[in-house]
C-alpha cells in the first residue's frame, strides 16, 4: 500500500490508490488557464465546423478499430470442447536431476563425521527422558540453528512412561524356592548394580509378585499355546518362560495372559543369539553372551501417550488419570527378561511332556512343557516399576521447497535407546544428521528441493514410537494433506551381507532406483551397484529380476505415518542374512548393554563405516526422486497388486452367507485403470504440461493412499487406520492385507456372526470405487493434453 508522501509524479495511481487516504496529490497545476492560441483555434462558425469534421474523424477511426479487435477476437476464440485442452502449455519448472543426485552423493563420503556422530550419541545411556537423550537433542539443537535452515522446531510433550525402579533397581527379582519358601537359586540379570539406568526391564510391565510353576511355550505364538493345550499342560497361575524372536514380546505376553498365566520371563535362546553355541561369543563375535539382557517394550496398543490417546499430549491437555492402575494397552501381568544363562537355570530339571523338535533350543538341557519341577520348586517372580509422567522432545528442522511449499518429504530417525545403542539408534542418528548438513547446505551453492524437507528427530520410540506418534496427532490435517512419504532412519546398519528394505508399496520404485545409483561396497562386487548386488543376495521370489522388499513392521516410528494416516513409508538398512538366521528378530545384541559403538564397528560395520556411507547416499537419492520429480513417484499399479492379493486371500477363505462379489468388481475396475494410468503416466510427454497441470495431477496421487484411511481405526485397533494393510494383530513384526475383513473374519468364526464382515467388505469396496475415481480423473487431466 502506498504510504503518505511517497507519491511521485507522473506514476499511475492505482484504484487502490485511489481510495486510500495515503496518496498525496500536487494541485499546483489547477489554476492554469488555457493556452490562448489554440481557444482562438476554434472559435467561431469555422471553429464549430472543424469541431463537428473532427469528432467524425475520431468517430470513424475508432469504429475501425473496434473492428480489427474484435475481428482478432474471434479469431483467437477456441470454443467450449469435451477434451478440455489448455490454451497455452508451459514448461515444467524442476525435475529430478541425476547429476543433482551425484553432486550431492559426492558430499556424504565424510567418515569422519559419521564416526563423530556415533562417538557422541553412544557416550551415554539413551534411555528416553532420564538418561542422555536430551543432551543429544540440545547438542542437534546448539549444531542445527547455524545450518541455513527455514525452521528448526523444539517440541515437549508430557507422556507416561515406564523404568526400572531406580531408586533401587535390584528390588525386581526372579528365584526359585521351595513350597515353604526356602531360596534355592537367584536371578543374575543386573550386571551393574553401579548404573540402575542400565538394568534390563521390560517397559509397561504392572508392579507384581507372583508365585506358580514354571511352563515351558516356545515363541509364545498362538499356536505354541496351542500345542500346550493338546497336551493338556496347565497354563493358569502358572509362570511362562518364553523366547525372543519370532514375533514381537508385547504379543507373546497379551498371549500368555489371555490364557490365564501368572506372568511371563522371557529369554534369548542360544540356538538362536549365539549360533547354537557353535562359535565364540561377544566381545570375540557379534553373538550374543549368555550374560546378555535384552530390554523391550511390552504395550499392546501403540498410540502414543498412555494419558491422552487419539490427541497429542502438549502441555494443558488432558491427560487421563490413575493410570497407574489402569494403563492403556498395558499388559496385567509382570514380565521380566532373563539372559540365557538364567534360562537354563529355570528349565534345569522341569517337568513335563517332552517338545516337539522344532521347540528344542541350545541350553544343553533336556526341553520340557512343565509345569514345575521335580522337586516341587516354585519360581517367584517380583517386578517392580516406576510409572511416571515425563516431558520428551522432538526436533523437527525445515528446509522449504522451492515450488511446492505445502508438500513434504519427512525423514526422521530416533534419539532414544535402552542403552548406549551403537547399531539402535546411534546409526540412524548419524545419517539423518549427514542428510541435513548436506541438503541444507547445498542450498547455499543454489540448489534448492522443488517440494519442502523436514528432518526429524523423535523420542521415546523405545516405547512404542510415542514421539512420532505424538507428532503426528499434532501436525495431523497439515501432513494429512501435504505429505508425501516418510523415510524411516532406524538400525540402518544390523549387519553387512545385504541392503535390505521395508517399505509402503508406492514406494517400491523409488528405492530400487535409488539402490542403482550408487556403487556396491562390497570389494568382491564393485562393478555392482547397491541393486544388482541386492538382487543377488535377497531375491524376489516372485519377481526374480527384482529384489525382495519386506513390509513394514508394526513397532517403529514409520507405524503412525503409513498405518495412521497412509502417507507412504519406507525404511531402509544393511542386514545380516535373514534366510540364513530366520529366528533373528534382529542383530544378536539388539536392546542390551552389548550395542555399543565397538560392536558396531567391529561386526555390523567393519570397513570404516562404508556401509553408512551407502545407505546415506542411497536415502539422498530417494529423497531427491520423492522431493525434485515433476510428477510424484508413486508406482500406481502396487496399490492394484495389493488389492489382488487380498481377494486371493479372501477366495481361499470359508465365508457363510457372504457375498463378496461388490468388492471383487470394484478391485479389478481399479486394477484396470491403475495398469492403464501407471503406463500413461511412464510414458507421459512432460513437454506438455504445464505446473498448473502438474499441480493437480500430483494432488490427486498424493490422496489416493488416504482414501483406504478409515476414521476411527479398525475393529480393535483405533492405531491403524489404513484398510489395505496394517501389523498383524497377533504378532507386529507381520502385516496382513484387508486386517479389517480379516479381524471381522477370525471373530465370525467364534460367534457365528458374519454382519461384521460385510461391513467390512463394503468399507473396503466403497474405498475402492473411490480410488477408482480418483485415477479416472487423472486420465481426464492426461487425455486433455492429446
């Protein structure tokens, strides 16, 4: 707006000038009279003629140019037409660039500041809130507001979170006793009584003591129970002895509570963390000493804070009171973790039924059922917990797309450990941080990202991702609408024979071509890129030219992302061979004292972080495809694979007086037009778009995976929320396709009642329409250009 006296003369005054009361007008020039020669011009009878051949002139001259205007109109006029075609075509503003990719591949080879950043994220404990990891985010904080950044943002959020007793740690205890309470033996799983902060402990376990038999359950799946129930083993008061791997513990004990146990030790059998005991252990090899601890979580519903489910938990809102009692998703029955060693103690002379082969472990002792033992020991199991409120923080830094503000990659890793965490979480720590510094600075050397960059750095994930997942409740309807894909920095380097990857099927695309632009690090290999090498080690099965990308497991900080809101994720890493080693859940030391920074560089690690390195400039790349692409890099026709995946899953299946024939029309009317749009849309001639076009056309991709989001969540599980896929319900390291027709399913088998599965099916089938809906209008915008 202009402000008083600073008009200048001789410029146009505006209407919003004109009706402004701060324009300055000079009136000088009104009292001058008119030029006398040229009234005298015009005066008289000759005047008036001259007056009359002049406005005539005037007249004529102006009739002909109305003509030529309007004759210029029509003929520029294109009249309304079915195909809708612009009038005027532009060029695309910035596309993805290879050569971008290489510059900025070039700039991640710093091992130096790889090391840095693991040496100070493993100096301490990173147990969330009470141990290191505010330093850490204050130290990213102090670093980051000097990188030229749009935005940095500090979050607190109040939370309800679970630790060892602290003030006395060694009040948890496991023995053995006899009937009149004789001790006869003792747990031995603190092996610092200096540092309460490194106890081992099972977060969200109740406060509880209780006394039973010992059983013996395997994995602790479903069907291990069910095997126990054959041999009509008592479970009920019993105590269970359960190992790691297979599935997840928080489901292995809402198992052995639903089958009335007492409460639940579980252990890591040697078979599986040490390699049957046929090689040497840690600090020798990367197994896993029988010494050893893990630490987990056992939550049954991950979302977010315990106090405040469905919204985020900032200061000033509500959070739900004696919890402490009555804790959401909370199992009711103690869990302790024992190392192996301490296993074997507890199975020496059980009881029992002998196990079926496949249950026979690497203790060296004979493995029975139970209950109990022959000499009628008792095993006495006491866990004690603080369940406090306290305050975490997430860090969120922005760098601004240059044409596309309100679209976002986001790329996050944690900050928080159960203990000082070498491969879990300092490696992701470390390449978030080497992505930032060179994003960020690359925009001073005139690089900037088409669409908008938001690195984060979430807390308290240990305890079921409740940083991301407050985050997200409370950036829901921004994200909702703008994100893109979330990229997922967590262990992303658990061993060395291959690259590995979890991911969202959009997605599928974009991280295959990111794996082919960079150089394989193997020696043996390195005319290979990261791709061909992968396709070597971890073939897809069903697609043998292609490398097998695994689905996103429940219990990590992708899980709000894709099962909450369906942005689409991925989360990429070097693994150990997972054919070779099925039982692993994950490297031998995962969640115990022994992830530091010397195991890491001396077994998942070992070439001088090289394997960093790689997965760095491989996330670089995708960022770069999923930020800079004209057109969004979504490969449509995974959604359509998915969606027959799951009506050959739903054929196979014993429906009584269900109809699914609506929801199969629906599903191949959408597989049609996805296979149509996707090769229209690889082969599209961007030459013809314009960034208006292109604005739409990526509007309408980004919310074709929201359409399958259902408000309220699926039946049981308000924390997943997507209707194609989401974590299996009785183990979160699996997913399963249609988990609401199939939760709808398993309950219609107990009650006889099938109204929930066409409910469900019809959700699935109206989603599925609307899907179609949204590729056909796609096609409209891509037949307009022809």
């Amino acid at each position: 707006m202009p402000t008083k006296g600073n008009y200048v003369a001789g410029r146009q005054v505006s209407r919003w000038d004109t009706e402004s009361d701060n324009v300055d007008i000079q009136y000088r020039h009104f009292d001058n009279r008119e030029s006398p020669g040229l009234a005298e011009f015009f005066a008289g009878k000759k005047g008036t003629i001259l007056k009359v051949l002049l406005l005539f002139v005037c007249f004529l001259i102006g009739l002909i140019i109305g003509y030529i205007i309007r004759r210029n109109i029509h003929e520029k006029y294109i009249s309304p037409s079915t195909d809708s075609s612009p009038v005027t075509v532009s060029s695309i503003y910035q596309d993805y660039d290879p050569a971008v990719s290489q510059m900025l591949q070039r700039d991640l080879e710093d091992i130096v500041n790889i090391e840095d950043h693991i040496k100070t994220w493993t100096a301490g404990i990173g147990l969330s809130a009470v141990g290191s990891t505010m330093k850490i985010v204050m130290g990213a904080h102090d670093m980051w507001q000097y990188f030229p950044l749009d935005g940095l943002t500090w979050t607190n959020y109040s939370v309800l979170l679970s630790y060892p007793f602290l003030q006395s740690p060694n009040r948890t205890t496991i023995a053995m006793e006899t009937p009149n309470g004789t001790i006869l033996w003792n747990a031995n799983f603190n092996i610092s009584a200096e540092h309460p902060e490194q106890m081992p402990f099972n977060a969200y376990s109740p406060e509880a003591s209780v006394k039973g038999k010992l059983v013996f359950v395997n994995f602790g799946r479903k069907s291990d129970f069910g095997i126990l129930h054959q041999l009509k083993v008592p479970i009920n008061d019993s105590i269970l002895l359960i190992k790691y791997g297979k599935i997840h513990p928080a489901n292995k004990v809402k198992h052995a509570e639903e089958n009335g146990a007492a409460g639940v030790i579980l252990y890591p059998d040697p078979l599986d963390f040490a390699n049957n005991n046929t090689e040497a252990v840690y600090p020798s090899t990367w197994w896993l000493p029988g010494w050893a601890v893990h630490s987990h979580h056992v939550r049954y519903t991950l979302m977010g804070d315990p106090q405040s489910p469905g919204y985020p938990s900032l200061d000033g809102v509500y959070h739900q009171p004696n919890l402490k009692e009555n804790c959401l998703g909370c199992p009711g029955i103690p869990v302790q973790s024992v190392s192996y060693n301490d296993a074997r103690s507890l199975m020496r002379s059980i009881n029992g039924s002998s196990v079926p082969d496949d249950w026979i472990g690497g203790l060296g002792v004979a493995y029975k059922t139970g209950p109990g033992h022959s000499d009628n020991r008792l095993v006495n199991l006491t866990v004690i917990r603080d369940l406090v409120q306290r305050t975490i923080s997430n860090l969120v830094a922005e760098i601004k797309g240059q044409y596309e503000k309100d679209r976002y990659i986001i790329i996050g890793a944690h900050i928080d450990s159960w203990n000082r965490g070498g491969v879990d979480s300092a490696s992701g720590y470390a390449v978030l941080w080497e992505l930032l510094r060179t994003f960020s600075f690359h925009t001073k050397k005139g690089y900037r990202p088409r669409r908008t960059l938001k690195f984060a750095l979430w807390d308290a994930s240990k305890y079921g991702h409740v940083g991301s997942f407050e985050w997200v409740q409370e950036m829901e309807k921004e994200i909702g609408l703008g994100a893109i894909a979330y990229i997922n920095l967590d262990t992303v380097v658990r061993g060395n024979y291959t690259f590995f990857a979890e991911s969202s099927p959009l997605l599928f695309d974009v991280i295959r071509e990111a794996a082919s632009t960079v150089k394989c690090s193997d020696l043996d290999y390195q005319d290979m890129s990261v791709l061909d090498r992968w396709i070597n080690t971890y073939r897809d099965p069903d697609r043998p030219t292609q490398p097998k990308i695994e689905a996103l497991q429940g219990d990590s900080d992708h899980s709000p992302f894709y099962y909450y809101m369906g942005i689409p994720s991925f989360s990429p890493a070097y693994m150990y061979n997972p054919k070779k080693y099925p039982n692993l859940p994950n490297y031998p030391a995962f969640n115990t004292l022994e992830d530091t920074k010397e195991y890491l560089t001396n077994f998942t690690d070992r070439n001088n972080y090289t394997l960093h390195i790689k997965v760095t400039q491989i996330v670089a790349d995708a960022i770069l495809r999923l930020s800079d692409s004209a057109l969004v890099p979504y490969n449509i026709q995974n959604i359509a694979d998915v969606l027959q995946q799951g009506k050959s899953k739903l054929k196979k299946m014993n429906y009584t007086n269900v109809n699914s024939d609506f929801l199969f029309s629906e599903i191949e009317i959408f597989s049609t037009k996805a296979r149509l749009l996707q090769m229209n849309l690889t082969n599209l001639d961007k030459s013809k778009i314009n960034e208006e076009i292109l604005y739409d056309i990526n509007d309408k991709l980004i919310q074709l995976p929201r359409i399958f989001i259902v408000n309220g969540g699926l039946p049981e599980f308000p924390q997943y929320r997507n209707m194609l896929i989401a974590p299996h319900p009785e183990n979160l390291y699996e997913t399963e396709v249609f988990p609401g027709i199939l939760f709808a399913y398993r309950q219609g088998q107990v009650t006889g009642d099938w109204s929930g599965v066409r409910i469900q099916q019809s959700r699935l089938a109206v989603a599925t329409r609307q899907a179609s809906n949204n590729l056909q209008s796609i096609m409209t915008v891509l037949q307009s250009l022809h």
